[in-house]
C-alpha cells in the first residue's frame, strides 16, 4: 500500500466490510451542541444534517455521541448512554433518515469525555487514573479512577450505542479514541498510571480500546462499518508516540475495523484545532512539512499507510482540491475529512466535486481582538482565547444551520462567543 495511487476524489471506496461509500469527501466529527439538555436528538440536527447530506459528500460523521450523561463533552451532545424508549429513539430515526439522504452515509461518532468532562457538567468526571488536566482556570476537575467493573460497564454501553445507532438507521460508527476523551486517556501513559490489566505496557493500556472494538463488532455483525478515530500523537513528553499509535493501528486491522481517521492532540495540546504554533514537547517524529502543510495530519498518515491495509481518512485543515487530490494520489489518505469549512458552506463538497479549486477559510477574517489589541494575540493566553473564540464562531454557525437552514455570514466573533455561552447556560440550568 506504499506507492502512489491514482483516486479521484468522485471515486468510490469500498470497505473491508463489503459497503462502499459513493466519493472520497467525508464531513468529519463536529461537536453541534444542538441536542436537548437531556441528550435527545432535535428538530435542528435534523435540518443540519439534512443540508449535508445534499452538500456533496459521501459520508458524514456525527459529533460525539456520548455513552454517559455525567461524561459531556459539552452541554448539548445526544446521549444513549441506557437502552431509549420509543421518546428517545423516534428523534434518532429522523436523525438517521436526514443524513442518509442522497445515498449519503451516516455514522454515528460514540464517545465518551472521561477526564475532559467540564467541571459545569461533573466535578470529578471518571478517568484511568487520578491525573488532573494540567490546564488553569479550574474548567476541569480532579478525576477519580474507574474500577474494573466499570470499565467492563462502558465497554458494554458503547456497543449498546453502536447497536441503537444501526437499528435507527445510521449506517456505521466510529469509536472515538483520539483527543484526549476516556478511550484515548487509556492508551497516554500520562493519563494512565495504573498498574492492572488496564495500565502499564501499550498492550495493557490499549485493552480497552481493543474490548470495545470487539464487543461492538458482536454488536453490529460483520457487515456493518465500524471505524476508530486515533491520535497519530498527543504531542506530550512521555504521551502516546507515533510508534505506540502504528502499533496500535496494527491492532485495529488485525481486529476487523473498516476505516481508520488520524488525527492528534488533546486538551492540553490541541493540535486537531489548528497545528500552526503547535509546539511538540518531545522528540516525536513530526515531520517539518506537517506544520506548514495545509492538511496537519498528511504526514503521519502517510507513514502509516506504508504498513497497513485498512483505508485511512485524514482530517483537518484541507481546503484546497489540490492539497485533497494530493493526499489521495500519494497514497496519504483513502478518504479526505472536511470539518470548519462546512459549518458556514454545507455544500462545499458538491463544489469540490465540481470542480471549484477551493473551500474558504473564515479563519484568516475572524479575531476576537481588534487590530489595536494585535499585541493581546501575541501572548500565548491571548493567542488560546482568540482560537476559542473563533471556535465558538463556527459552533455559531451550527446553531444557525440547524434552527434557519443557512449560516450567517455578518456574525461576529463576539456574537459567536455569547451565543455559545448563552446556550451552554440554558442547558445547564436546564440539566440541573
């Protein structure tokens, strides 16, 4: 699988699975924030996900999906984290049915936050071990270590939300191991000190990825997609290194996974957000040319595809047809995941498909500061709130997607940032 191929980005893939998705663009996973206080699916994310299926791409991702209601990723995420009743699974049927349109795959991302739960949504969220953030500003709490039975507990619930997620019509899932969330915590031995059959050597510290895998498999049947969403690196000093992700990369092959997404970084170290003044803090083997790439995880892809069979999606920062063509016709990716641009253009993989050279990147005309506080951004806290910030912008944009169908281009950073705010707060009061 080393060489080069020739794909065009209208060309099919088909999976180890036997199912074939109609082009090579997918949506990738972003968080919508657009379910009830109580985890269930909306009249909006049924409009948002409705306007992707008919933007172009072959397959959409969903934000995470969570198997706990004391584990948010943030305020607003659908939740299955017991069996639902009809109130529960009618929503996610209609859910299913809009982002299927068009011969469009829906896949449902499963997760869990673990250690990165906010301190809003629990205090002392479960994790690994009793590792803390090394973040200020006390957003997250001091975690308490899962006993061996509750592990077995969420290895049974994620192939409970896999199995809920095929029946109401969702066609695959992705385990969510990359970013610092429960599953990836395990396999950092930052974040995993233990010293049972769960900690300790990667085959240890990887368990729990591999016992999800396989009871999520049992779950769905051979012929359903399930994929894994995995760090390439989490950039730390003695974290998860791109050698242990190689090698666990092996693992899921070997295990039947369908597809894999690189992506890298955590809390602490955000590289899925941006790779631009990403400073690793080791000697990880990050080739020069990923920080001034335009696609931040090409490179480890790459080096990945060189050993392994099971088809590759990459995701973050493609916004050029060119850079997406490369990644495909260098044998770098088999599937190119889109992300920002599509939060304020649902129909940029239609255009892309068509012939139009590039997505546009809002980033480049959005700040929180104005030009007379440039010197603010210099700093590395104010550099942190501006790229918040600008995230919270194109969470914005969701909200805007999904309760009028279009986005809204003369919002501002600051109208962004409070309409985020705003809603997190109804939610919690809601959820309290």
């Amino acid at each position: 699988m080393g060489g080069a191929l020739t794909v065009a980005l209208d060309a099919p893939l088909t999976l180890p699975c036997g199912v074939t998705i109609k082009n090579r663009l997918a949506k990738g996973a972003m968080t919508e924030g657009l379910a009830t206080a109580q985890g269930v699916a909306t009249p909006e994310l049924e409009r948002l996900y409705g306007l992707w299926s008919s933007g172009g791409a072959g397959m959409l991702l969903t934000g995470n999906v969570q198997i706990d209601r004391d584990h948010l990723e943030r305020p607003g995420n659908v939740i299955i984290d017991r069996e639902p009743d009809e109130a529960a699974l009618a929503p996610l049927r209609k859910f299913a049915a809009a982002g299927t349109a068009n011969g469009t795959h829906l896949w449902m991302q499963i997760s869990h936050a673990g250690r990165q739960t906010q301190s809003k949504v629990n205090p002392h969220p479960k994790a690994p071990s009793a590792v803390k953030l090394a973040l200020p500003g006390g957003q997250f709490g001091m975690p308490v270590a899962l006993t061996e039975a509750e592990i077995l507990d969420l290895i049974a619930r994620f192939a409970m939300a896999a199995r809920v997620a095929k029946d109401t019509g969702f066609t695959g899932v992705q385990i969510h191991a990359a970013h610092g969330y429960l599953l990836s915590s395990f396999l950092s031995p930052r974040s995993n000190v233990r010293d049972d059959q769960w900690g300790g050597s990667l085959e240890n510290r990887a368990r729990v990825l591999m016992e999800v895998v396989k009871a999520t498999r049992a779950a769905v049947g051979s012929s359903f997609p399930i994929s894994v969403k995995l760090n390439s690196a989490d950039f730390q000093k003695g974290g998860f290194a791109f050698e242990d992700s190689l090698t666990v990369a092996k693992w899921l092959e070997a295990a039947g996974v369908d597809l894999i997404e690189i992506s890298g970084g955590s809390y602490e170290q955000p590289a899925m957000m941006d790779m631009e003044g990403l400073e690793p803090k080791d000697d990880q083997k990050v080739a020069a040319s990923t920080a001034a790439r335009e696609a931040y995880f090409v490179d480890f892809a790459k080096a990945m595809k060189a050993e392994l069979k099971v088809p590759l999606m990459v995701t973050g920062g493609f916004r050029s047809r060119a850079a997406m063509e490369h990644a495909l016709e260098s044998g770098s990716a088999d599937l190119i995941g889109l992300g920002r641009p599509l939060c304020a253009d649902p129909l940029g993989p239609s255009r892309i498909l068509a012939g139009e050279k590039s997505l546009k990147r809002h980033e480049d005309e959005l700040a929180l500061f104005p030009s007379w506080l440039g010197w603010l951004k210099s700093i590395k806290m104010g550099k942190a709130i501006d790229g918040f910030a600008i995230q919270y912008w194109y969470y914005a944009q969701l909200y805007a997607l999904g309760q009028k169908g279009r986005a809204d281009p003369n919002l501002t950073v600051w109208q962004g940032w409070r309409a985020v705010e705003k809603r997190h707060g109804e939610l919690l009061k809601e959820r309290a």
